[in-house]
C-alpha cells in the first residue's frame, strides 16, 4: 500500500520568492512547473517558471546547483524533452522541488546574492520560446465526465439510453495519436475527411463542417510499470509527474459517420494542443478535492477509491474570431467535476498489465459541469447545433470558422496563493486545397 503525499515547506502559502512574481501570477513560487525552451539559436532545455521568468536549471546543474542531491551527474537539463527527469521517480522530482523552492526563496542569498550566475540563470519569458515539453510516447483520451457524456449521449440516443451500459463501471477510453500533439501557439489546420450529410445515401469528402474543440487536463506519466504488472490504485499517483491543459481538437461530422464501431479515429488524429509548461502533481496537493459521489453502482474493488483525488481548478474557455478585437470567453468548467479521478484512470489503463512509460500524455476527456456554461465543447454550447453561441461582435458560432482562435486557461487558488498553467491556444486554418 502507498501513503497519501503530504504537504511541506514549499506549499506554504507565506513563502515569497526574491524574483518579482507579479500579483494574479500563475507561477509564484509554490508552483515551479517545467518546461523545454529556448532563445535565440540556443539548444532547447529545461526551464521552470518564476513569475515572468524562466529559471534555466542546465545553467545551475552546471554551476553545482544541484550536487548533493538526487539530480547530481544526472544529464537532465540540458535536454529537448522532460523525459529522463520523468523516468527518475516521486523522490527526485520532491527533491529537485525543495532545492529550488529554497534557492528561490527571498531569505535565500545563494543564487540571489551572486550576481552573475543569477543574470544567466534568469531568462525573461517573453525572449523565450517554449516547446513540446515531453517527448509523447502513447497518447490516450479517457471520457470521464458525467455530465459530458450524458449531454452527448442525450443528443445521439435520448435522455433514456444517454449513458452506455459500462460508463458508470469503468473509466472509458480510446488511444489517440501522439504524434499531432502540438505545443501551444501552433495552428490547427481544418482537416478533411469523409462525412455523411443530413439526408444522404452516401457520404462525401471535403473539409470538416463541425470543428470543435475539448476543454480537457491531461497528466504526464513518470517512471510508469513493467509489462504484465498493474499499477495499484493505492500507489497510482506516484506514476504521475505533472499536469497541462489540453484541446483534443475534433471534427464532429466526421466523428459521426466514423465512430462505429470502434470509436475516434480521423475525427481526433488530425491535432491535439497542450499547454506548455507542466504543473506537477506536488504543486497541486493543497487543492485536491474528493470528486462525485460513486455509490450508484460502486465501482469494482480494483477502482475503489477512499481519497480524494480531483482538482479544485477552475477552467476557462476563450473565443477570438478574426473580426473580434479581444477575446471573450465562451465557457468555463472545473477539473472537480470529472466522474472518474486521476487515479482510477491510471489503475484501469494497467490493470491489463498494460505498460505506461516516462513522458506517456493520458488526457481527461471533455469537462463539463452541471450548467450550460460550464459545458467543454460547442458541440453542447451550440447543442448539436441547435443553439447557435452568440458573441460580442454579433457573430454566432455553432462550431468553429477559418482564422478563430480558441484559448484555454486555468489556475488552482487556495489561501492567497494561483497555481496555474498559463494557457493553451490554437488558431484554425482553412484546409488543405
């Protein structure tokens, strides 16, 4: 059995870093998510965020920062991806996580009081270009909001038959393409595919009609399982490192005609975008909430859960179309509402014995609430298109056009003190010709 993490020095919420963390920041010092960027033509490496910082922790690592620690003689930092840090395990990230949370720290003189390993360790965000931060080996989508699979399910098979027999029972899911997954910032080309029009004998091609997009948190694995060895649902969350937004971009007409009887394929393979720094599991202990209620039925003993294991993290959905001159935001959800938490997801993805592995991106599935703002796609703001989306510029939309951009964002807050993820965005291109 594994014990439930605890809280420490570096969730404090009175503890303040001498880097200047601007007020509603989404990267004060009790946050400290990873990323891979870059500046210039300078390799890529390892940064943290510090308030409009990037903290550069190849140019620590190589300054002795980190010698004593787990981190010591470990090429970690000066890397493309956060992967062999992920490959290391709970331990390490803790420790690497105490060595800058005090290195950080406005009573610390070390790195504050020497000038010039500060200035080079130091990198402005806005000089900086941040990349994918994980090298994605397998990608999978779970579907584990109740109500967004009561709402779809209402639109498709009625109220009487809106959840399928197995929702409640098991944490629903499909393996997706890791190889589109982009880092925030990159366009989204509209993809083209087969559908069948309302009315039709036969389906057509051209370019996808109801673009989408899915309001989603997905969780980057760590040193992940053997082959043929579950991961209990007791210890699953040391097979977590960390969180990003996610926008599993969707083309809805061709879902349609796809999907049965083996659900997404070209619907969802075309683009997924996530956000680009990594806010880990430890950042987020003090804002763990229990999720919904699971007596009706219980799930089976092997997805049992007694912790609390969602996220008080308030989500939010923004909408630019090309004539609009600021965004305006469309939606916004919680991570609390998911029916099937982090833990149960990770359990039942290897209670096969099937495999994770260090950098593996298993996203939550659309997050809905319980109002019809809170819903996570047009396809249920619009209801299938029924209800078109007014916007400030007059516009409507009932799914996306050419030239929108479609940003999400979301933070945790607790005691004074915003962690946040900064955002996930994407601009839809027309499609090929």
């Amino acid at each position: 059995m594994s014990s439930s993490p605890v809280l420490d020095a570096t969730h404090d919420p009175r503890r303040r870093s001498w880097v200047p963390v601007p007020p509603g920041s989404d990267f004060p010092i009790q946050n400290l998510p990873y990323g891979i960027f870059r500046c210039g033509g300078s390799p890529p490496r390892v940064g943290i965020a510090i308030g409009e910082f990037v903290l550069d922790l190849a140019t620590l690592d190589a300054a002795g920062i980190f010698r004593g620690t787990p981190l010591d003689g470990q090429p970690l930092f000066e890397r493309a991806s956060l992967n062999p840090l992920l490959a290391l395990g709970g331990a390490a990230w803790r420790a690497a996580r105490r060595r800058i949370s005090d290195l950080l720290d406005e009573a610390s003189p070390e790195l504050q009081g020497n000038e010039r390993l500060r200035d080079a360790a130091l990198v402005p965000q806005a000089s900086a270009t941040l990349m994918l931060p994980v090298e994605i080996g397998d990608y999978t989508d779970f579907y584990s909001s109740r109500e967004h699979a009561t709402n779809v399910g209402v639109m498709f098979r009625g109220p009487d038959n809106a959840l399928m027999p197995n929702w409640l029972h098991l944490p629903v899911g499909y393996h997706g393409r890791a190889s589109s997954v982009v880092v925030s910032g990159t366009p989204v080309r509209r993809p083209c595919g087969q559908t069948l029009p309302d009315g039709a004998a036969a389906p057509a091609f051209g370019p996808s009609r109801q673009l989408d997009f899915e309001l989603e948190v997905g969780l980057f694995t760590g040193p992940g399982n053997a082959l043929g060895q579950p991961i209990p649902l007791a210890g699953a969350h040391e097979a977590i490192f960390g969180f990003v937004l996610v926008n599993d971009w969707s083309a809805r007409d061709i879902q349609k005609w796809e999907y049965q009887p083996l659900g997404p394929f070209l619907a969802k393979n075309f683009a997924t975008s996530i956000s680009p720094w990594v806010v880990t599991l430890d950042a987020l202990l003090p804002f763990r909430v229990a999720g919904p209620r699971q007596d009706d039925p219980a799930p089976l003993p092997y997805l049992s859960e007694s912790e609390p294991w969602s996220f008080d993290i308030a989500l939010e959905v923004w909408l630019k179309t090309a004539r609009m001159g600021e965004r305006a935001r469309i939606a916004r959800s919680n991570h609390r509402h998911l029916y099937w938490n982090v833990r149960q997801q990770v359990a039942h993805h290897t209670v096969t014995g099937c495999n994770l592995r260090p950098g593996d991106l298993l996203a939550s599935g659309t997050i809905s609430g319980p109002t019809k703002d809170s819903r996570g796609s047009l396809l249920e703001l619009s209801w299938r298109g029924t209800e078109p989306l007014a916007l400030p510029s007059g516009e409507t939309r009932t799914f996306l056009e050419d030239g929108d951009e479609l940003t999400i964002t979301g933070f945790a807050a607790k005691d004074g003190v915003r962690v946040g993820f900064g955002e996930v965005a994407g601009t839809v291109l027309p499609a090929h010709p």
